[in-house]
C-alpha cells in the first residue's frame, strides 16, 4: 500500500473513531437535543469514512491472476 493510500486509511479510521466517540457522549447525556445532535454528528463522520473507502476501494487495481 502506498503512503498516500494508508494516509486516507487512517483518517477514515480517525473519523471511525470521532463517530464512536459521539455516539458514547449521546449515550450519555440526558438532554435529548445534545443527543440528537451528537448523533447527527457521528452520522456525518460516518459517511465522511465511507466516501474515503469507497474512493479507496475504486482505486484498487483488479487482480491480475
């Protein structure tokens, strides 16, 4: 894997990693707009991820068996 490669991969790990983060902090508050916004959150980091991967997933190169 290249350098760039394995960058983009931790950083979709990192957002990973805020969006588990939000969604511990909204388990734990008691007021239901703090909630809902700290899943909004957590729901945007995730699909903040999924694009990077998908892009990630799209640049690999077929096997050439």
């Amino acid at each position: 894997m290249n350098k760039a490669r394995e960058t983009e991969r931790n950083r979709a790990r990192r957002y990973r990693d805020r969006a588990d983060e939000c969604r511990r902090n909204a388990a734990e508050t008691k007021d239901p707009q703090a909630r809902a916004g700290l899943i909004q959150v957590a729901q945007a980091y995730d699909q903040m991820a999924e694009a990077i991967e998908d892009k990630l997933d799209d640049d690999t190169p077929p096997n050439s068996n």
